[in-house]
C-alpha cells in the first residue's frame, strides 16, 4: 500500500518467493512499480526494460497493489482493478518461464 502520487518518482518492489520444501526457497521473481509520470512496472526476470501501465490508472490517494500469478501470466492491481497483465510466454528472456511459468500459483 503506498500513499505516493503518481508522478513523485517513488518505487514499490514486491518479492515474491514460492517454497515448495524446506530444501528450496528459490526465488521466484519480483515486480517493480514506478510512480512515475506516466506510471510503469518492471517484472524481474522477464523485462527488458520499464512498461507503462495500459488504461486507466488508479486515481485514489491510498493505492493498495495487489500481485496476481498464474502457471501462465503475472498481473498487477491497484484498488481492485487490473492495470497490468503480463503473460510469461511474451518474454524474450529465458529466465521468465524458468522462474515464473514453472510453477503455478
């Protein structure tokens, strides 16, 4: 949750890490959003460089993200409302897939 504006430059980066056993905590990947002007996100392990989000943004003072993964695509929420969809097969990095595609969630 963050109170910044869009625009103000500030980041939020979610970790996320999925552990299967007690004998692996293998790092599944990330995500970065940047409060930028225009506003736009980074998945770690999949993006060549910074998106901008596609649509309307989220407008309320208080912004609750919300990180959604499936075996086949990551999305990002603001407040209840899909403001990205990125799908694993899109990626040029073969590190995408090994670390996110693998393994559903």
């Amino acid at each position: 949750m963050t109170d910044a504006d869009f625009g103000s430059g500030a980041r939020v980066h979610i970790g996320l890490r999925l552990e299967v056993d007690s004998n692996d905590n293998t790092g599944t990947g990330g995500v970065k959003i940047e409060l930028s002007n225009p506003p736009q996100y980074f998945i770690t392990f999949c993006s060549d460089s910074w998106t901008e989000f596609e649509g309307t943004q989220c407008s309320q003072l208080i912004k609750t993200w919300t990180i959604t993964k499936t075996s086949s695509s990551v999305s990002i929420s603001c407040n209840l409302h899909i403001i990205a969809e990125y799908p694993f097969a899109e990626s040029s990095r073969d590190s995408c897939v090994s670390h996110w595609g693998l393994r559903s969630g």
